[in-house]
C-alpha cells in the first residue's frame, strides 16, 4: 500500500497548527497588555508553561514505553515477535502513563 499522499496532509496540518499556537499566543499576550482581561480570569494564564511541560512529560514517557515495547518484542523469535510487540505497546505505553500520574500528582501538590 502507497502511503505517499499521507505527508503532504499531514505537513498541511502540522503548519495549521503552528500558525494557530502563534496566532493564540499573540491574541492571549495583546488581551494582557492592554488589560482586557480582569483578576478572575487570569489564573487561566499564569500556569500555561506548566501544563505544556506536564504534557511534554506525558508523551515522552508514553512515546519511551513504546520504544522500550519495540526493543522488548525483538527479544522474542519471529513467530511469537508481532503479538510480544503489540503486547508490550499496551503494557509499557500503560506503565508511562501511571509514572506520568504521580509524577504530575506530586508537582500539582507541591505547587497548590
């Protein structure tokens, strides 16, 4: 199966989403400058750089539980390789996320 014509999309759709961060930020920074956005909703703001660094955090640790999954099923002989793999995906992808869980739960604690 040709998948060629998948890289013009999805190049078509990583510079959308460039072209919208940098257009949010902007709106976002110009609303602060001149004041527009008052005490209440300011706390929506102040820990966007947190959330960022926790998200980067989340797909790191699930994007390593993935390749750790892909080193972990070439261990196995070819007949058992695909299902060992497929396996440890879920399996590691899964352990990322809950060391992603209270990681995030004990700097969210520390911070409130």
């Amino acid at each position: 199966m040709d998948l060629d014509f998948l890289i013009p999309i999805a190049f078509f759709f990583a510079c959308v989403y460039v072209i919208k961060t940098i257009s949010d930020n902007r709106v976002r920074n110009k609303l602060i400058e001149q004041g527009k956005i008052d005490e209440d909703a300011k706390y929506l703001f102040s820990n966007i750089d947190q959330k960022g660094w926790l998200s980067a955090l989340k797909w790191g640790l699930v994007l390593v539980g993935i390749g750790l999954a892909f080193l972990f099923g070439q261990l196995f002989g070819p007949e058992l390789r695909g299902e060992m793999t497929v396996g440890g995906i879920f399996l590691f992808a899964g352990i990322g996320l809950l060391i992603y869980y209270f990681v995030a739960r004990n700097i969210i604690e520390k911070n409130e």
